[in-house]
C-alpha cells in the first residue's frame, strides 16, 4: 500500500502553483472571446486550387479589414471570422479577392448579434451550475455523506480552474479565442473530473462498509493504491487520442480538443491527489473536534 496520504502538502503545492498563474492571467486578461460572444461575421469562401491562403490576408490588409481568424475547413475551402466592426467590408472584400481570384464563391455569409451572445454564455453558466448542484447531491445521496460530495465538487471546481487558467493564458499570448466549442469542452470536463472520483469514492466507501480495521487515512491510501493502474491507464488512452488530434486534427477542432486535453489531464490529477486528500482533511479536523483538541 503507497501512502499517499503523506504527500497532501505537496499536491496542494503543485495545483496551487498552476492555478494562482492562471488565475492571475484569468482577473488581468480574461479570456478573448470568439465572435460567438462578441457578435461579428463568419464567412466561408472556396478559392481556386492555384490561389494561396495568403491571397485572403492580403486582400484584407489591402481594404483595411480586420480578420480575427482564418479556418481551412476543406480543400481550398475557408472560414473567416470578422470583428462586428469589419462585417461591412465583407462585399469590398469579397469583390477584392475575385480580381485575382474569378473563380472564388461565397458559400456561406452569417452574422451573430452580441446579444445572442451574451445569451449563449449565460445559458452555457446556469448549466454548469445546474450540473455542478446536481453532481453535489448525487454524490452525497449516492455516499450517505456530504463530504464525499463536496470533496468531488472542489476537485471539479479545480478542474475548469485549469482549463479557464490555460486558455487565457493561450488567449494573451497566442490570440486563441474561446468559442461555443470551449463552452462544450468545458461542459465535458465536468463529466470527466467526477468520473474517475467516484471511481475512487467507491472503493473507500467499500472497505468501510467491510469494517477492515484501518484509519480512514489507511483506507483512502489503499482505495487509491488499488486504483490508480486502472485509472491512469483509462486517462492515458484518452489522452493520447486527444494529443493525436491537437497535432494532426486540423486547425477546426485544435483548440476545441485542447480544453478536453486539459481538462482530461487536471481530472486524472485531480481525484486522487484533490477529492481525496480533501477527503482526509475533513475526516482529520472532524476527530480532531470530537477529540477537543
């Protein structure tokens, strides 16, 4: 049995490194928002087989308009995004292109509103909070016990931290934006971070109902020894799938498996060495006032 349990400085230590730079980067820059949220044109346009990418950067620096991102979403096929400012300079720029380029076709022209926007981030937090309250009582029902549904909701707390933390650090120093695929990421790591806690959970609350004469501590280190190889060879799959589609997926689903990556990393980490330990805390200052001391 490893004794994990000795090491709970340590695991706060190394979260709370990442997350106080992420947190810091999340209050001074934020996150840079997508025109998802911030309203704005998106525009999918098919070039000829001969004309670059670069044709569609320099005509829009020829008519001063400003691109925030282009997508090769097919062969010869683009999705730009264009700053609710610019969404006027669509036809200019369009008509700019086709000087060089006859054969282009405008497949596709959508305009979002800020408003929508809005409204899609607000839908998008009432769900995470709906879906973090019903976590929180499922867990405790399912447990008999509230601390093992807090535990899990502080480890998840801990877990969009870091992928929040990530992404604007990603936003102020590549320009990455987050969009309404971010929004569905971050709605999946949820479900990932309680995942391999319960798993976790279950296997404690096992042995206790089986009396098996060890600490509570002593029980948790056990829980965590005997479960570990499978939960970390079940991440590590997943992991590597994720990383394949960083490097390769192309530039539509990059940052979008990004999210899943972090979020799927910080929930490996997260149940044995966050939801536990926590789970060892409580249980100490709960003898600790029984005892008076």
């Amino acid at each position: 049995m490893i004794r994990f349990s000795k090491y709970i400085a340590f695991y706060f230590l190394f979260s709370g490194i990442f997350l106080v730079v992420g947190m810091y980067s999340l209050v001074r820059y934020g996150l840079k928002q997508s025109i998802d949220f911030t309203g704005g044109a998106l525009v999918e346009m098919k070039i000829a087989d001969t004309t670059p990418q670069s044709l569609l950067e320099e005509s829009a620096k020829k008519e001063n308009m400003n691109i925030a991102s282009i997508q090769k979403s097919f062969e010869k096929t683009y999705v730009l995004r264009v700053k609710p400012e610019e969404s006027e300079k669509v036809n200019v720029f369009f008509d700019t292109v086709k000087k060089t380029d006859n054969t282009v076709e405008l497949l596709r022209r959508e305009t979002v509103g800020p408003i929508l926007g809005k409204e899609l981030l607000t839908k998008a937090i009432f769900a995470a909070i709906i879906a973090m309250g019903g976590i929180l009582l499922y867990v405790a029902y399912a447990f008999k016990n509230i601390k093992f549904g807090v535990s899990a909701i502080i480890a998840l707390f801990h877990d969009l931290l870091m992928v929040l933390g990530v992404f604007s650090l990603l936003g102020h120093f590549r320009g990455i934006e987050v969009d309404t695929l971010f929004v569905t990421a971050f709605l999946t790591t949820m479900s990932f971070s309680v995942h391999d806690t319960i798993v976790v959970f279950d296997r404690i609350r096992e042995y206790l109902r089986r009396g098996v004469k060890l600490s509570f501590e002593e029980t948790c280190d056990l829980a965590l020894t005997e479960t570990m190889g499978r939960s970390t060879t079940n991440s590590l799959t997943i992991i590597f799938m994720l990383f394949s589609l960083v490097l390769l997926g192309g530039d539509t689903v990059r940052w979008f498996t990004m999210a899943l990556l972090v979020g799927t990393i910080s929930g490996t980490y997260s149940s044995p060495f966050i939801a536990t330990p926590i789970l060892i805390l409580w249980d100490r200052f709960e003898r600790r006032r029984k005892s008076g001391t």
